[in-house]
C-alpha cells in the first residue's frame, strides 16, 4: 500500500571497533588522491579508520570508495560543514557516531 511505512529493521553496524579516529583533522586540503592525480572532487569524506580524506560518490574519481575497496575499512564520515553523518560500506548503513571531536575546514569544491 503506498505511504505504508516498512518496519526499520536491519542488523545494526558491526563495525564500531574499526572507528580509530576521535578527532577530525583541524584543517584538510582536498581528496589526497585528487590533489596526487590532479582530480577534482565534489565532496570530501574521511576514512575513520586510517584519517584518509576522499572524494565521494558524486565525484568523477569516488576516491573515498576505492579507499573503502582498497583496504576493507568499513566506515567514512562526511567532512561537509554541518554534515556529521558517517556511513559504513559493508552494512550500507547511515551512522551517527558519537565521540568525535571537531570539524575540519575544507577547501571549496573546485567543480561547485
Ligand atoms: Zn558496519
Ligand atoms: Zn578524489
Ligand atoms: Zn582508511
């Protein structure tokens, strides 16, 4: 039936324990990986397991989910002012996690 609201269920993120991360770095310059290959990204996220910063899955290169592929850790967080919401890959699940100190500030996107 439309508008019927499906139960939220689902198993909760079992990834909490890869979340090294507590504080965001005060001040980042862009996607590592786009300011290496001279990319350019949309939106910047933050690996919370190893503080890499890249680019998401709006942008041309998506370096935040070949990070995700490349090393298996599970959850970024979005380093977009006011944004402090966090994902985990595996479960496909939006996370808001507490415990994490700060807010970085982040270069303009150079394709916005
Ligand atoms: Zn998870
Ligand atoms: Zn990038
Ligand atoms: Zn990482």
């Amino acid at each position: 039936m439309e508008g019927y609201a499906r139960p939220v269920a689902g198993p909760p993120c079992t990834h909490l324990d890869a979340v090294a991360v507590s504080e965001l770095p005060a001040e980042v310059d862009g996607c590592e990986d786009c300011l290496r290959t001279g990319g350019k990204w949309v939106h910047l996220r933050i690996c919370l397991t190893c503080g890499h910063v890249g680019c998401c899955d709006s942008s041309p290169n998506r370096h935040a989910t070949a990070h995700h592929h490349a090393t298996a850790h599970p959850i970024i967080r979005s380093l977009q002012p006011g944004e402090d919401w966090s994902w985990c890959y595996v479960d496909e699940v939006g996370l808001a996690i507490d415990g994490i100190a700060g807010e970085s500030r982040i270069p303009p996107s150079p394709l916005l």
